[in-house]
C-alpha cells in the first residue's frame, strides 16, 4: 500500500482575504474556512455571496485551476448548472497559487448529508440531464479544445499485483481479470470523445436544503475530453439507471457496450485507490473498499439485462 502523497496548501492569512476581497470588489470582512472535503482544494466562504478556492502549491494545482477558468465558462453557455465564476486571479502576488471567487449557490452538499445516494433519485436525473448538456454542447475546436483529462492505467494487470501484496489470493484476481477481460473489447472501443465533467461525484453536487431539489454540480479541476462513460463514475453504480435517464431524456447516448464501458470505469477506479491509503474523513469516491462492495451491491440486485450481460 503506498501513501498518498500531496503538496502542502499555501498559508492563506485573514490579511490575505481582506485583499481578495478588495481586490474584486466584493465589500466584505467575513471569512470563513468550510470543512475540507475533496483533497486539493481549500473552499472559504467570503461574506454571505461568494466562495474562495484555493489549491495546493504545486504546478498540477494551479493548471486545474486554470482549466476550470476555461471550463465554466463553457458549461454554462451549454446549459449547465454551475456556479459563476466571479474572478480568475493568477497573477500571483497575493497567494503563491492561482485562485477563483465563484459566485455561491445557496444549498447543501449532497455527498455530506450521510444518506445513502440511492434516496435521491431526481437528483442523479438532474445531473445525467446536465451532463447530456455538456456533452452535446461544448465544440471540439472551441474555447475548451486544449483541456485534456489524463488517461488511466489498464487495469487488468492489478490484480494480480494487488493478490501479491495481500489483498486477496490468486483465486480472487484470477476472477477479477476474467471479468475486466470480458469487458475490455467494449470498454476499449474507440467512440467519440466528448467534453467531460470529469469528478461528478456526490461531493460535487449541491441541492436546495429541505426539499434536496438539484442545484448544480462544481469543481471543474478534472474536466476534458474523453469516452462519455467516465461521467458516470464516482457516484455508486446503483445510482448510474436515474443518471442515464436523466441523460437520455436529453441527447443519445452510444448505447453499444456503454453499461460494459462504465463498470470497467468504476472497477478501474476503485482497484486504482486501492493501492493507496484509506482516506477517513474524505468523499465516497475515495473510498475503494466502498466502490467494490456497492458493485457487487448493485450487480446482485436484479439490475435488468443491459447490465446483467456484463456480469462477471
């Protein structure tokens, strides 16, 4: 098991918002630091109205924050829900890191309510409607054209690494690589890339309190351009049949092998942080352990024959 490494957030004084906030015009002195949920980003609450985000002191940090200046922009013009971007300031001389006020949107984050995603789900058709919008709407040779998603490994290899650092024995990796065998002729098809959100995971989607109605969905640091598919995945798979009708309510979806193409995602994924520490206090979708038991969870509940065909 390998830790996981990260740089160090830069020190971010009460001095230091007071400049944000003068700088853009923002007419406040409260300051509020909220609970770190996702691992690359500081969030402060500036006043009532806007957010501050703030990434860790390194080069790949500061290029997602670039991207996401890039990539609101174009999701909002497609139809997405997603919060404005107030300022992109990289000029540096306030922090060591560029940074991003957003506009607020007035709700709770989904993934910190502690109930099982399963229970909303109007919330996951909302979010595939919105993801059909970006997909079907941003233009390959437009504003978004450079913003790249880096490419995972093959899987199939892992398990076996994974039996010989103990996870499991021969017999359960032999299983699991017959099974990512029998996915990857659909899963590894070329089909045309579209423009990807990227980390839509429960974290990232914001619903009104109370009624839990669909708000947005943020953090754009890992958009790109890639397979569909991968939009699906950092969400459990029981909650997947609500994000693709929502989707297909929308725009079509290459419908040859995507049920294969997502649980290759969802099993390259959690086999992936599963060589790395546990991550206690964090989202779901660091949590590996959790992703392969809501697979199964998910498989032995009748799921109907677009996914039972796929079954290992």
């Amino acid at each position: 098991m390998s830790p996981l490494s990260l740089p160090d957030f830069p020190e971010v004084t009460t001095e230091t918002l007071r400049e944000v906030s003068r700088r853009h015009g923002l007419d406040t002195d409260v300051f509020s630091l909220w609970p770190q949920v996702g691992i690359f980003n500081l969030i402060y609450a500036l006043g009532e109205d806007f957010i501050l985000r703030v990434p860790r002191d390194h080069p790949i940090s500061a290029a997602d924050a670039r991207k996401e200046s890039v990539a609101v922009p174009v999701a909002r013009e497609a139809g997405v829900r997603t919060p404005r971007i107030i300022a992109f300031d990289d000029a540096l001389d306030l922090l060591p890191v560029p940074y991003t006020v957003y506009e607020r949107v007035r709700g709770v984050t989904l993934g910190l309510l502690l109930r099982d995603p399963a229970e909303f789900p109007e919330v996951w058709r909302a979010l595939g409607h919105d993801l059909a919008l970006l997909h079907s709407g941003v233009a390959r040779d437009g504003q978004a054209a450079g913003l790249e998603m880096d490419e995972m490994p093959d899987p199939r290899p892992w398990p076996d690494e994974l039996a010989e650092e103990g996870y499991f024995t021969a017999t359960e990796a032999r299983w699991l690589a017959e099974w990512l065998e029998r996915l990857a002729p659909a899963a590894l098809a070329p089909v045309p890339r579209r423009f990807l959100h990227g980390d839509s995971q429960a974290t990232n989607v914001m619903v009104r309190s109370g009624s839990l109605e669909y708000l947005a969905v943020l953090d754009w640091g890992s958009s790109g351009w890639g397979d569909p598919a991968w939009d699906f995945a950092g969400v459990p798979l029981r909650v997947v049949p609500s994000m693709l009708e929502g989707y297909r309510a929308v725009a079509p979806l290459d419908d040859l092998g995507v049920e294969a193409r997502i649980l290759w995602r969802h099993l390259q994924l959690s086999l992936y942080l599963l060589r790395r520490d546990p991550q206690p206090e964090r989202s779901w979708a660091e949590r590996p352990f959790g992703m392969l038991l809501d697979i199964m969870r998910f498989l032995l509940d009748s799921p109907g024959p677009e996914w039972s065909k796929w079954t290992p």
